[in-house]
C-alpha cells in the first residue's frame, strides 16, 4: 500500500513537471483537437477515405493526423474543420482555470451579447456556469 501512494505521488510530480513545458501543452492541444475532430466525423458518417477525398489528400495522412503524428497549421486545422461541417473556435483561458464552452443557436447569442465586438470581448466563468445553472440562454430569449 506505501508503495502504491510514493507511486501515486511520483507521477503526480511527474505530470506536474511536464505541465511546465510548451511540448506538454502542445500535445494535449493536438490531442484535443483530433479528439474532436474525429467525433464530429464519426457523427457526420464521414469515413477516413472521404475525409481524405473532401481534402485532397492521401487516407494515409488522415490516419496520421488521428494518430497525433501530424503538426498542423491553423490553416489546416480550419479546413479539417470545414470538411466535417464545423468550424473552429479557440479560446485563450487565464493560468489555473478552466474554458467552459457554451452551444446555442446565434440568435440567441446575438441577444445575449448585442454589444459585444472583438474590442470589447470578455470571457465570463461562474460558478453558476460550471455547475450547469447557467440562465443566460433563458434571459436572452
């Protein structure tokens, strides 16, 4: 059981030290990102070969880019995106807290937000939000 907890914390440290470097984020950002990619596929029934086929390119690089092997360009990320009927939104969020996405039809976000421009853009996270009591959506309405 000791062995277990020094175990436990060893990896702890070991995760804590790798979050510390930019290659940690960039996989847990490439990983994410074909996560994502490859549900949205999977719900579109939008196999490996016409992903491919939509792009230009070969299925070998699709499996490539599932795989987390492929370094990919904005660029790129947009038009995987596009090719399985999305589009891609990137979100900074502050050092120690955690992005909260929120889906609703634009006419309700144009309500909820009617003033908002890129100049004036502010990222709201309450506590209200992360328990899943959020009544934004409700108020625009």
């Amino acid at each position: 059981m000791k062995g277990e907890k020094m175990k436990i914390k060893s990896f702890a440290k070991l995760v804590d030290q790798a979050k510390k470097r930019d290659a940690y984020w960039l996989a847990d950002t490439i990983y994410t990102f074909t996560e994502e990619l490859h549900k949205l596929a999977e719900n579109a029934n939008i196999s490996r070969a016409e992903l491919a086929r939509r792009l230009g390119v070969s299925p070998a690089y699709i499996t490539k880019l599932f795989r987390g092997n492929a370094n990919f360009t904005l660029s790129t990320m947009v038009r995987l995106t596009r090719a399985v009927g999305a589009h891609l939104h990137l979100h900074l969020a502050p050092e120690g807290e955690e992005g909260c996405w929120l889906y609703g039809p634009r006419f309700l976000r144009q309500k909820a937000f009617p003033a908002d421009s890129a100049d004036n853009y502010k990222s709201t996270v309450t506590p209200k939000v992360m328990e899943g009591k959020n009544d934004l959506f409700a108020n625009a309405a």
